[in-house]
C-alpha cells in the first residue's frame, strides 16, 4: 500500500511534462469530428436562412420586403460582438510581457471550439423542435453561441499563464455546458431578463474562472514573478482589447433585446455607463499613486465594469442619469477592487487571478444583476405603458399576471443561481484539471510562451557586433542564451 | 511691489510640478457628478428609444415594422464613427516613442467626458423640447456627441505630449461649448449644411488647437527633442488608427444625412475622395527624399485630408471623378504641408503642432469648407431636380427661398465662422492653461509617458546577464537607470 | 553585335537601383489623373445614389421606405470587408521583422489604387449602360470593387519583400484588369456563383501571384535570409490582421449574395467553418513539433482556409454539418501545406512565396471551387424548393433550363478558368516586371523597409550608456552601425 501511495503521489506531483504533442492534437480532432456527427445529427437553418423556409416565412407572415429578415436587425450587433469575443478578449489577455501568443492565440482557439459547442447546447435547451428533434440556427443563435463562449473566455482570464491549452479545452467544455443550464435556469425557469448577460455571462464566468484558479493555486507561483508583468508594448496590445470592448459593448447589451426601442435604448445606456466608468477609474487610478500617475492596469479593465454592470438592466428603462451612475460607481469599485482586492484574494484567499476577472467580471456582474432586480422592480405603468411592461419583460404565458415586484426578485434570485453554478462549476472543473495529465507548465514556466509556442529565435538573423575600444565585446549569440532576446521584441 | 511682481514671477515660472493626485481625481468627479445631476434633470430617450413612445410613434406615423427605427438607419455609422473617436484618434496619437499611453489613453478619458457634455450642449441648443425642458436623445444624438468630441480630440493633437491630462479636461470642456455654440450658428441660423463637419468639426477643431498650441509656447522644447519622434513599432500602433480612421471616414461623412440616396452618396463620394489622397500623398512623400523613400509621417495624417475635404461636399451631387479630384489635390497640400509648412510655423510663427493638426485638419477642413460652398452653388435643379434640391439643401420653412447660390455664399461664410470660434476660443482657453496650477510637464519633460503613468520597469523582471570572456559585464538593471528599457519596447 | 549583348546584358544584369523617387511618383500621378479623366467620361451615380433618381425609383416601384435602399442592405457588409481590405491583409502581412511598413503601406497605396481601377473595369463589363455609355456605380459596386483589389492584394502576399512598389503598382493594374476579364467569363458567360469569390478572388489571385514569383526566382534570395522571419512583435501585429479577416469573413462571403435569406446563410457557413479550420490547424500545428509546440505561422494563416474554401459554396445549402467539413479538411490541408508544399515549392519548383499564399489562398480557393460544384450539383428541388433553386442559381433568362448538374460542371470550368487566368497572366506580367527598370532590390537587401521608408533612427535620441565597473562601454550610436537598433522596436 505504501508503494500505491507512492505511485499516487508521484503521478500527483512528479515533474511536470508540457508535452501536449498527443493530447492537444487529439482533443481538437475527436472534439470537431463530434461537433461534425452532432451537427449533421441536429442543426439546420432556421426559416429566415433557409431559402425554401423563407419563401414559405415570407408569405404566411406578409412580409414584402427581405429587410425584414432578422439578419439585418442583428447582423451588424452580431459582428460587433464576434470583434469584442476574438479581438477584445483576446487582445486584453496579451498585457504580459511572454505571454501575448498564449492570450490571443488560446482565445482564440477555445472560442472556434466553444462556439460550436454551445449552438448545441443552447439549442437543446431552447431551439429544439420537438416534432423533428432537430435545432434550427439563426443568426440570433450565432450571437449567443459568442455570447455562450464569452463566459468560458471570462474563466480564462483567471487562469491566463497558467494552463496548458489542453486545460483550457476542458474549462470550455465544461463552462460551455453549465452555462446553457444555468441560462436555461434563469431565463427560462425564472424568466429572468439578462440580454447582456451580466448574470448568465459576467458574474457566472467570473466565479467559474475563480473557483477553477482557487483549486489549482500555485503557492510556488512567485518562481514565475519576473515574468507576470508587462512591457511597455504588450500594454499597448492589450489597449486594443481594451477599446475594442468597451466601443463595442453598447451592441453586446443590445445584440439580443427586442426589436426597435428596446436596442435603441440598450445600446445608450450602455454608451452612457461605459463613459463614466472611464472618468472615476481615472479617479481612483491617480488617486493612489504617490504623484498622481496613472496605472495601465486600471485603465485596460476597469473602464469597462459599466458595461458589464448595466448586462441586465440596460434594456430597461433606468434612464440615462441612472446608467451614469451605474458607470459611476462601478468604475470606482472595480479599480479598488485592482488595488485592494485582488493582492488579498492572493495573500489570504489563495485565489490567483491574473486579469483580475473578479474586479472586471465577478462582482461588476453580480451588481448588474442587483441592479438589473432593483430597475425591474421599480418599474411602473406610467414610464412604461402596460403593453411596454409586457414587451420589456416578456409577461406573457404562463407569467402573464407577474408583477414587477416579483420579477425584481427572480431577477436577484437568478444573480444567485449564477454565482452557484460558477462556484460549484468551477471547483469542479478544477478538481478535473488537477489530474496530472493535461501538460500544465511547472510553477517556474508559467507566463511564458515558450512552452507551448515556437517563439521566433529573432537574434540568429541579425547578429549585432557592439564595439568596445574597436574590439567585439560580443555577438547577440551570447545573449540569446540570457533571456536577452525576447524582452526586446 | 516688488515682492508682488516677485511672487507673481514665482507663480508662473516656479519649477513645474506635475503632481496631478488633487487636481485629476477633482477634476475627474466634480465633473462626473455635475454630468449626472445635469442628465438627471434634462436628458430623456427620445421617441424611438422609450418604449411607451416608440409604440405611440409607430402607432401616428402607421410605422408597422420596427426596422423603421432610427436605430436601424444609423447605429453601424455609429459605431463606426465609435471606432474613429477612440481608436482612429487614440491610435494616430501613439507614434511618439515614450508617450503612447498618453496618446491613447488621455484620448479616452477626453472623449468619454466629452461626449457626456456634448449630449447635454448640443441638446440645449438643438433638441430642448420647450413644453417640457427636457432634452431627448437617440442614436443620432450619440452620433452627434462623437463628432462634437473629435474637435477636442484634433485639438489634443496640436497639444500631444506638452499638455496635462487635467489640462485636457479643460480643453474639452471648453472646445465642446465652443463647439455647440459655432455648430448653432453654422446650421441653424446661417442654416448651412455640414453633415462630415469639414467647417465645424476639422476646421473648427484645427484651429482651435493651433491656437492653444501658439498660446502655449515653449521656446526650450527642444530639451525634449530626443523624445519627439517615432519607434518602427510606434509608427506600426499609429497605422492602426490611419487605418481606422480611413476605412470608416466614410460611415463619418454619412452617419447623419439624409436617409436613403443621401447616406449612399455620401459614403461613396467619401470612399473615392480617400482612395484618391493615397496615391498623391505616395507621390509627393516619395518626390521629397533623394532615393524617393516614403516617410511614415505622411502616410499616417495626409492620406486622410480626402476625407476630412468631403466633410460638407460629401452628402451633395459633387460627382464621383469630382470626388476624385478633390482628393488628389487635398493629399498634395496636405503633404506639402508636412514637408514645409509645419516647420515654416515651428520657427516663425512661434506654433508648435505636434501631429501636424494643421496640415491633416485646419487646412484641409477649410478647403472642405469652400468646395462646400463651390458644389453648393453650383446645384441646378436638371441633376438634383426640384425636390431634390429641397432636401438636400433643407430649402423649407424659413428658408423655402433662398437659391443655391446665396446657399452657397452662407456655406462660405460658415467656414469663416467655424474659424473665427478656433481662433477666438483657443486663444482665449490657451491664457487660461497658462495658469501654474495645472501640472503640465517642463520643457525637458515633454513627450514623456513617466510624467503621469506607471510605466512598466520592464527591466527588473528578465536580467539579462551578458558575458564577456566568461565575466559578467552587467546586470540589466545597470541598464535602466540610463533609459534603455524604455527604448526597447 | 558584343557590344550590343553587353549593353543588354549589363541592362538586365547591372547593380539594382532602388531609387523610386522619379518612377513612383510619375505612375501615382499619371495613374491618378487617368482615373479622374475615365471617372469623369464614364461614372455616374446609380439609382440608389442619386437624388434625383432615387425619387423617381422609389415611385416607380412603390417603395415608401428608405430603408429599402441597397445601402442598407449592403453597407455594413461593405465596412467589414473594408476592414479586411486594409487592415486585414495588410497587418497579415506585417509579420517580417523589418518589412511591416511595406506590408501594411504598400498594401495601402495598391489597394488605394486598384479599387478606383476596378470600378471601371468591372463598370466596362458589367455596368455599362448601352444607350448613355456610362456606368452606375453604388454601394454593391464598392463591394465588388474591393473583392477585385483582394486579388492583388492575394497575389502581393507571394511578392511580400522582394519587389518594389512600382512593380506592386504594375501587378495591382495587371491583375484587375484580368480580374475583370475572367470574372465576366466565370459569372457572366459561364454563368457561375460566385459569391464569396473562392475561384474569382482566392484561386486566380493566388496563382497569379505565384505564378508571377516563380518568373522573378531570385536564386541568391538565401542573401536575405536573415530578415525573413518574425519578431515576437511582429507576430502580434500579423494577428490583429489574421483575426481582422477571421471574424469578417463571414460579410466578405456574404456581402453580394441575394437579399434576404442568402445573405443570412452565406455568413452562417462561413462563421461555422472557420470555427473548424482553426481547430484542425491547431491539431496538425502541434503535431508537427517535437513537443506539441504551436507555430505562429498556421495560426495566422491556415485558420482562415476556411473562409476561403466557403467562397462558393456558402451561399447553397450545404448545411452546417457541411460548412464543419469543409472547414476540417481545409484546416489540415493548408497547415501540411505551410509544413511541406512551400519548402517544396521553393526548392524544387523555385518559386519563393514569402506569405504562403499558395497554402492559403490558391489551394483552398481551388478546392472551394470545386466544393462549389459538388454542392451545385447535389442541389435537389426538395431542399431549395424550385423557386429556391431559380433565384439561387439564377436559372432566368437565356439559363432558365439549366439543370444543376450542368451547373455544377459548369461551376468546376469556372475553376479551371480561374486558375488558367492566373498562371498564365501571372507569367505574362512576371515576364514585365523583369525589366530592370522597376527599382527592385537586390538579392541581399530584400525584406528591408530600409530600401522604401524613412525608418525612424531610433537611436539617436535616447542614447543609453552603459556602465562596466564605472566605465562606459559605449554609447548606443555605435549600436546603431551594427542594425542592434531595428531589432530592439
């Protein structure tokens, strides 16, 4: 028994092996060849993509004209989103000075594959025909699949540096699948209303990505210290992240509300709190450094907690001043949750977070959903008119006689669903991934793309001869072998 | 006496200090709150973004699908026009070696103040409803609030590097009022027509820049010549905001005209006007060095001038070889500008421009201004016909008389306004960013991102240990302390 | 006779001069002013642009909306693919350590001029009004018109570093005139669809380009080896153009294809097999390394196969499932090609392709063809239903008792043709840019933006000392000498 032990404990904690030559290549290739079986198995067009359907959709509904199509209500709000999941994240999570490849490239790769997923799993839950067990697929259903995506990306984040690709595959599989249940759960059990997600995206992926990153804490992380930090470039990267995200985010909050006011007045509110988050993360920022300065952390992530915070309620009628205010004061809680927060998540939590998530998504989303519970409850007749309440929030069927007071509280209570099943979720998960088989990098080589990337070998080709006293005091061979080289690209 | 002379002196050539922890955050939330108060009492959705009366609306104006909102007409200009504001100008600004953060990040914090007050300026003067006090916003309220914070942003051009960020917070709130106040006088009471803005925006924003820029002097800025140019990656950021800024230029000069053939024209007379710049600008940058080298500098500003010259012309019947023209000529004197005239006003005229504002907005706005007025009285009624000149021009109510030729004499006289307002109002903001309380850099000290942001020390983190015959010649962070790190960003 | 072979000899065989500085601004200028000329004889507003005559369209087919206006159904479409233009292939093709101002610049100018050159060759062929003599153009035509530059621009990506912007400018002429030609013959006699441009853009432009290498082999190319690679930082730049055309390309396949349910599909295609390009690139990529490493190269490149291979077919109703397996198979097929068919090439074939556009534009563009005629053919009246299939495949007209089976054959000769065009002209204007007339560089100075840009002296200005037991080593201009300067930006 004591060998068993051993040999327990060996395969636990032996060296760590990144070699993911096997298992990288067999996860993408049994993963696509699944999706290609189950698609084949379940997805068509829906009536508006379907030349025949739409012939047929045409006239059952008298519609003269193609415009009416719902690919340009959506489409333009679809692309804007398709930019912040691929561009926006993607670019945000390359601040790190060795780790730009690993931020936008595995971004990149668990979106093409969450994508998928999730079209799948969201259309069980909620395009199923019963009749012909078939899905059917829109482009209302491509803006949720990146919506979906958009909750493991979240997840990411937290763990960015310190997964191997194959983990991060397993992280979107999971994310992908809980989040179709806990979207499931609070949109339709609950009826809640969340068209930008600031429960069922932002606050559900942050607490996932938290929970994951708590189960797999590093406590030799600092072995790593010199590379969790930015370069002077790498920021500027992750400022097209940042911009990208917050210009877009009005379509994010919008992309999916009804049809006519409601986008139109998602997307200013959204406009609105993302402009005053800006000026008191500026605020804070100075604030606390010694002679004012800015910190470029602050300015990449907390600028955007309005966006996330007005997830839920942008759609409704909070009205402009109350999305500055909603802007207000999440710009200010999210940059100290930067300065304060996160370095004692890490000191007392043993919770690792490298973008920080929990000022970003975790608790600006968990606000959005208060906030999105209190604008619900105390909407009223006069503001809305009764056929505008019912639009709003969907009073029909079965939850025709709810009142607002009511749904102000399904809405908190789905805030709470989501923070659970990220929770739970996520320590699940990360029990999963501390199985020593995914290729994780060793507490030394975390941040750095080495190990998974073939970083360009950039001083062979050209050699720099430095001259001291007219001798070559070296060639550049020399210092390729002390780390030199990378730091200047 | 003396001593007061004396004190008076110290006050305002004591040793600079540009400790901005007091006055930013002030600055910062004195403003944010007073936006949110204003908002509070003034600013509403407007009839296609408030559910109660989108439903009104639609039921008057028998609108039977809400593809008729406004929202469908004009949000992908927007965001377009989004993308111009906060990577177009953020990102044109990043092509100083040291001082990209500040290019592209004191680019946000203006912008996202700015548009807030723009909201409220442009709405007291175009869209208070009288009965109610209440100013009503939509999407092209938001497009307005973009366009009214590009003159700001044009004028941060002229300022790039010498300014403070609390400085800037003053510009723009001053260069919006100003704004507000020229755009009444141009489009409604001299009842012009400037949908690009080359009168209220560029030359308006151009010479209000220049103007704080020649107030602002410094006769010993050449303390900081060593920081006053680009890096290759510096000059690669800044193409990505060229590009934006050209790819959407023509969603810019058509956001708010006239629906239907109006916003068609528009974008493509813009398209081609740009198309044109281009190959001008090669031509002249290349004419210029002795082996025909291009310079990055004229790629990244005069390829623009063609869309900032189609600014008035953009929307009207200025024919598409017309188009052509006009940029082929705008990207000669843009370049032109670059080579001789930027220079020419560094040493005479005591003006220093930073991006060359001058040549890429003044100029070229003006000149927008006058073929404005040149295609405008040139309209006959055989190529617009009768109704089409009526809405073109807005010849109705007050102004049902008036001719294509007095149009015209009005277009002229409305760029002559909109610089006067640069001029008057710049001089006049110039004075007061002459008070010693604003923390601006020292001569030695411009262009330096270390001024207000927490630049990464890069250093500390990778040592690179370099050997000579085996022996340690030094450590990385010897390197620092003579600013190496940053240059090798 | 001697004399004579001499002086040839010594014509095509003497020292390369790269001076431009006469040649690059005569063809920009007489270029530019033939296009004003042509544009003022020939191009007119359309139907949809002009005031006048948008009033009388509308009456005449009873539209009461604007919003039925091409641009609206269009323009969004068009910024997208704008996008991809610009910053798409341009900041693709920045990756080479000292070559991305030439890639992203001369992408610039080539692009600047082709689309204005392509209004009117695609006007000449497909616009052209018998009874005026002029061409409409609208917004479907900017469209069309950048799809045409996008064939240069393919066939740039095999040119990328070793031709001069003159020879780009005689390429861009060259190819968009026979890009005009076998477009009519593929759409227009063939009666092809086309949509995306698999065979019209991706096939022809990729063997254009190749074809033309091959003619320009530079034997001693190995000269230059030490430029033709990346930088960690210029990978990331190449990124933002891979995702840039990532996340577009559904618009760039969907842009022109019918209103309606056509466009819905087209982008729904699209968006699903680029989803599955990207995994099957990652699994060969990792497989290909000893480790499991990924290249930066596949993710670049063979992640957009996909789209490419969709050009044809996204448009029909390959279903999902489809979509996934083209997506798939063109994954692995352009990543083998990166890894074995492009050293191939160039040590068997010597043909140099600096981008690999032979992997990712020629191959895939050929086999979307071919999948294209697969889909054609396999089209069933109970899928489409018959007025699906009429306006589908446009069986109107002279083709109304076309069967899909002769369309598919039809659709794989336009392949043929596409491919035919391209070797052919390829050879043929390879065959003119070898006058020595042309300012290319030497075998030894290719890949340098040196040879083409001002490139800022990034050294001068902060000279970093560096100390050795209290002594300075050197002072960084004498780095300079020795090119350490270029590889530190």
């Amino acid at each position: 028994m004591g060998n068993c032990v051993q040999s327990t404990k060996d395969f636990f904690c032996g060296p760590k092996n990144t070699n993911i030559r096997i298992s990288l290549p067999a996860v993408c290739f049994v993963w696509q060849i699944a999706m290609i079986i189950l698609f084949g198995v379940f997805i068509r067009y829906d009536e508006e993509s379907d030349v025949r359907l739409w012939e047929i959709f045409k006239r059952e509904h008298n519609i003269t004209s193609d415009i009416e199509n719902d690919f340009y209500f959506r489409y333009p709000s679809f692309q804007d989103v398709h930019v912040m999941i691929f561009v926006g994240f993607g670019f945000l999570m390359t601040f790190l000075k060795r780790y730009s490849f690993g931020g936008v490239g595995f971004n990149f790769l668990i979106a093409s594959f969450g994508l998928q997923w999730a079209l799948l799993m969201q259309g069980w839950f909620h395009a199923l025909d019963p009749a012909t067990g078939k899905i059917s697929i829109g482009v209302e259903s491509l803006i949720n699949a990146d919506f979906c995506v958009a909750g493991s990306l979240i997840a990411y984040g937290a763990l960015l540096g310190k997964v191997s690709p194959v983990q991060l595959m397993v992280v979107t599989l999971f994310g992908i699948t809980l989040f179709a249940v806990e979207e499931f759960i609070i949109l339709d059990l609950l009826h809640c209303r969340d068209a930008g997600g600031s429960m069922v995206i932002h606050a559900f992926g942050g607490y996932y990505g938290l929970a994951i990153s708590w189960v797999l804490y590093r406590p030799k992380l600092y072995q790593s210290k010199r590379l969790n930090g930015s370069l002077y470039h790498s920021d500027m990267f992750a400022m097209i992240g940042t911009l990208f995200l917050w210009m877009y985010w009005p379509s994010f909050n919008s992309a999916i509300t009804d049809t006519g006011s409601g986008q139109h007045r998602a997307a200013i509110n959204t406009y609105l709190a993302l402009a005053s988050s800006v000026l008191t993360t500026v605020a804070i920022s100075s604030m606390s450094q010694k002679t004012g300065k800015l910190d470029m952390v602050h300015i990449q992530n907390a600028t955007l907690a309005g966006g996330v915070a007005m997830g839920t309620a942008a759609e409704f009628q909070i009205m402009p001043y109350g999305s500055l205010i909603v802007g207000f004061c999440c710009g200010i809680i999210s940059t100290f949750g930067y300065l304060f927060v996160t370095p004692f998540l890490e000191k007392r939590l043993k919770l690792q977070d490298t973008c920080g998530v929990h000022n970003l998504h975790a608790v600006p989303g968990m606000l959005g959903g208060f906030i999105g519970a209190i604008v619900a409850a105390a909407a009223t007749e006069a503001v809305y008119s009764r056929e505008g309440l019912i639009s709003t929030f969907d009073f029909e069927g079965a939850f025709a006689d709810r009142s607002v007071g009511t749904q102000g509280g399904f809405q908190a209570a789905g805030t709470c669903v989501a923070i659970a099943f990220g929770v739970v979720g996520g320590t699940g998960v990360g029990l999963i991934l501390r199985l020593p088989i995914w290729g994780d990098p060793a507490d030394d080589n975390c941040f750095d793309d080495e190990v998974y990337w073939e970083v360009p070998e950039e001083d062979e080709s050209i050699p720099p001869v430095l001259e001291y006293n007219n001798h070559m005091v070296y060639k550049h061979q020399d210092i390729t072998e002390s780390n030199f080289s990378v730091e200047q690209s």
